[in-house]
C-alpha cells in the first residue's frame, strides 16, 4: 500500500475514534510510523486530508448509490446500507 493511502486509512480511523479536532497530523504520522516531515510532504495540512477522505468517499457513495439492482429487491437495498456503513469504519 502506497503511503498517500496508508495515510488516509490511518487518519479516517483516528477521526472515527476520537474526533478530527483532537487528532494531529503528527498522531496520524506516528501511527503509521512515518515523520511529520514525510506525512506532509504527500498532504500539506490535516484539512487537505479531510478533503481527500470526502473525495473518496463520495466516489464510493456514487458508486454504491448507481447500482441498478437497488432499486429492485429488499437483499440489495439491505447490501447497499452495509457497504455504506463500511466506508465509515
């Protein structure tokens, strides 16, 4: 896994754990094991991470959301609010 990612993955976790006001981009680097110097050098501040993270995960909000099978039966509405639940944890 690319670094940019780990970083993201990293920092979605700590958001969901704690809240995105407690958590510095130097506990998001010290939790992936990287400086703050590198964690910057790929995002430059925590709220060009928080961006990038909403990016995704309205990608993937697009991508579940334009399904044709939701639309038809109860079984993909119900995998629908799972997979939506997934790209919050």
């Amino acid at each position: 896994m690319k670094t940019k990612d780990k970083i993201l993955e990293s920092a979605a976790a700590l958001f969901n754990k704690h809240s995105v006001g407690e958590i510095s981009v130097n506990h998001i680097a010290k939790e992936i094991g990287i400086s703050p110097g590198n964690l910057r050098y790929h995002y430059k501040t925590k709220e060009d991470i928080v961006h990038k993270i909403w990016d995704r995960l309205t990608v993937h909000l697009d991508e579940i959301w334009s399904d044709p099978e939701i639309h038809f039966n109860e079984s993909a509405i119900a995998q629908w609010l799972f997979n939506l639940g997934n790209l919050y944890y």
